[in-house]
C-alpha cells in the first residue's frame, strides 16, 4: 500500500480491530491499576504488627492511614496536569515508580514520623497512577469498547485491594509485615521498567501536540501494519481541541457546569463507596453480627463491584452511559439504604451489600470511564485528576463525618439512610450532567453516546 499522507487517529482507532500492541498497553496499565490496589489496602493490614514492631498503639494510626489518603488526592490533583502537559506515559511511569519506591523503603520505618512520610510519599504515587492510567487506556481504547475497558481498568484497583488481602493474610504469619512491601516495592517497579520499552505515549497526545512524528509512525504501523505513513504525514484527531492544558480550561468553552457536576458526584460517590468499607466491621460488632462474619460482608461487596464493573461498562458502551449510570445509582441509593434495615441477618446484609457493591462499586467504574470520554484529550488527565482527587477528598471527610454522626446516637437506620440519600444526590446530579451534555450536543464517545465529540 502507498504512504499514507494523513492519518486521523481517532479514526484509526475506532475503526479497527484492536491489536495486539494495544492489548500490550491495557495489559500493562491494568498490572500497575492491580499494584495501586494492593499498596493502598496493605497499611490497614499490616498496621497491627507495624505498631507492634515500633513500639506504638496501633489506635494512634488514625494520622498514618490519613497520610496516604491525603498524598492520594494531591497526587491525582499534580499528575493530571503534568500528563496533560508532558504526557500520559512519563506520568504513569513516575507515578508507579514512586509508589513502588516508598513501598519499598516502609520497613525502614524507625519512628512514628518516619511512617506518616513514607505512607505520603506513597499516596502521591498512587494518586499519580490512577489518574494517568486510565487517560492511557482511554486513548488506546475504540470508543464501541470504551467503557467496558475503562471499568475493566479501574475494577483492577478492587481486585489488587484482595490481592493485597489474600497475600498479607498468607505472609504475615510465616514471613511477617516487611516481605508484603517489600513485593509491593519490587512488583511496580518492575511494571515500571516494561512501561519504559513496551507502553508508548498516548498516540492522541501527540497528534494534538503536533510532535513526536517519528513515534506516531511507529504506533501506526504497529496498529495497522497495513499502513505505511511517510515522513510528511499530517496525524490529526476528530475532537474538540483547547487552548491549553491547565485547570482553567476544565471551566472554559462551556465546561464549567459539566466539571462542577462531576466533582458533585465524585465527592459524593466515593464518600459513601469508603465510609460504608471503613465502618461496616464497626457497625456490625453494634448490630450484633459475629465478627467471624465481617470477612464475609466485606468479601460480598467487593465481589459485588467487581462483578459489577464491566457488566454496567459493556452496558454503557451498548446505550445512552447517562441512562444506564443514573439507573444503577438509583438501584445503589436503595441498597445503601436496605442496609440499615438488613444488619439483623446475616445472610440478608451479604446479599444487601453485594448489591451495594454491584451498584455503587461497579457504577464508580462507569462513572470514571463517562469522565473519561468527556474531556479532550488536551486537558482529558486533568479532568480526571482532579475528579479523582475531589473523590479522595469525600474518602477522607467521609469516615470523620460517620463517626460523628455514630457518636452522637444515630440508629443505624438514620445512619445508612443519610447514605442512601447522598447516593441520590449524586443520582440528581448525573441527571443535571445527561441534560447539560444533550443540550450542548456533547453526549460522550461511548459507542452508546450517538453524538461524536465536536471539532476537528
């Protein structure tokens, strides 16, 4: 075939079947979304035998756990903007470096102080990663498949929280706390040094930057083989383009409302996604449920999300994705709710927080990929930094405000049903964002959202 004299690639990706090297770069990004998992859940794993080997009251370990929330948000909130700016591949490879490193050096912990800073440090990384794979996979992924892709990505943060579970719960008996970060270490950055020869820079981010001709060559004919692009070749993408790539533009064109909404929804989201992990053991030693039990409950509801996950992501890529994220969260509302009124039964909370789980756990997932696909490519890392961050921001306030609310007498019906309704604040709110975006004609690049993104 003749050299190719101008190549859209939005078109090149949407139009054929995925290859090969595009698996290679899910499959890497998905092993780095697992590691992020397994290093966030480890600290409240291993914080009794931590505490014990430091000489602390593990009840002091309030600030230790925070620290890594904190770095969490402050890392999604730099790295989007820098992947935006410099790229998506540099930013994930740092990120996964980062948190593999301060990983790696937590056992060389000696003090109090020393662990909140090394747990920080990690949560930047951390935070780093999950912002900047996704926009990877995002760009790599055809928008017929997009959603399900996207989910698929983030559900492997869940499953690397059990990773983290079932392998801590196996070393630490035998080998003790310092082997399950010292694999949390090795692991990434190891992902790290594949990520170097293996995953290229987001080839819709270089087409908008207009440079790294020679690179976009090699991604297409490794796409394509078919496709012999010259040296003069004009790579262009079909999509709205901004004049920048910072914070503001999240506000401008007319973005404003949509990004207020997200952030809406998020904070919203992930607020009654980590209250409900971190306090259901507590609330079930209340409600008179064995604590033999709480595996089983906290098990169902992260099955439930996972499970979740791509169904609700291969649904959204079928449909309308607002359609089908404001169904699943009204279901999600209502089974937030149910919970109160299920921690009389063993088998009734399992089932209730499976479903939980399956709504809420696997509409994040979708709600991450509609992010996705509603920025430009331009400023698509910072979006979702920052909407990453915000979520972080709910994670955090939301186990304070809960145990407020449970020290001041709350019924456990009161309790779940303030989640319950938050979780239908959010529902509102994902209608307000389905009207914004059908009045400007900007239904996301989900294969189920008809309308293409504007521009050129």
């Amino acid at each position: 075939m003749s050299a190719a004299n101008s190549i859209n690639v939005t078109d090149l990706i949407n139009n054929r079947p995925i290859s090969r090297y595009q698996i290679s770069v899910f499959f890497l990004c998905a092993l780095a979304a697992l590691m992020d998992g397994y290093d966030s859940v480890i600290i409240g794993i291993t914080a009794p035998a931590i505490a014990t080997s430091l000489g602390l009251d593990v009840k002091t370990f309030g600030p230790v756990f925070s620290a890594a929330q904190f770095g969490f948000m402050i890392g999604a909130f730099v790295a989007g903007p820098l992947a935006d700016r410099f790229g998506r591949k540099s930013l994930l490879t740092l990120s996964v470096v980062v948190f593999g490193v301060f990983s790696l050096l937590t056992p060389l912990s000696n003090s109090y102080e020393h662990l909140i800073t090394l747990r920080f440090l990690t949560g930047l990384g951390l935070g780093g990663a999950s912002a900047t794979f996704v926009s990877l996979s995002t760009e790599y992924a055809p928008a017929r498949v997009r959603a399900t892709i996207v989910t698929l990505m983030w559900t492997m943060i869940p499953a690397g929280n059990v990773v983290g579970g079932l392998l801590s719960s196996m070393i630490l008996p035998s080998h003790g706390w310092m082997l399950v970060y010292y694999i949390g270490g090795i692991v990434p950055i190891g992902i790290a040094c594949l990520m170097l020869f293996l995953v290229p820079e987001s080839i819709g981010f270089l087409a908008v930057r207009g440079t790294g001709q020679s690179r976009l060559s090699r991604i297409v004919e490794r796409i394509a083989p078919d496709l012999k692009p010259g040296a003069g070749t004009i790579y262009s993408v079909t999509e709205e383009k901004t004049s920048g790539a910072s914070i503001s533009n999240l506000f401008s064109d007319g973005r404003a409302a949509m990004t207020l909404c997200f952030w809406i929804v998020f904070f919203c989201c992930w607020l009654v996604l980590i209250t409900l992990l971190a306090w259901m053991v507590p609330i079930l030693r209340e409600a008179g449920i064995p604590l033999s039990k709480a595996p089983l409950m906290i098990a169902a509801n992260s099955a439930g999300a996972v499970i979740g996950a791509p169904i609700i992501g291969r649904i959204m890529d079928k449909t309308n994705p607002y359609h089908v994220l404001i169904a699943v969260f009204f279901i999600a509302a209502i089974s937030v709710s149910a919970l109160g009124f299920a921690v009389t039964s063993v088998e009734l909370f399992a089932v209730c927080s499976f479903i939980e789980g399956f709504a809420l756990g696997g509409a994040s997932s979708g709600l991450v990929a509609l992010a996705a696909a509603s920025y430009p490519t331009t400023i698509r890392s910072t979006g979702i930094g920052w909407a990453i961050g915000v979520s972080r921001f709910g994670a955090v306030v939301g186990p304070i405000i809960a145990g407020l609310m449970l020290s001041a007498g709350w019924s456990l019906h009161a309790f779940f049903g303030s989640m319950g309704i938050l979780v239908l604040i959010a529902t509102a709110f994902l209608v307000v964002l389905m009207l914004n975006a059908q009045s400007a004609k900007s239904v996301p690049a989900l294969a189920g959202g008809a309308t293409p993104e504007a521009g050129h």
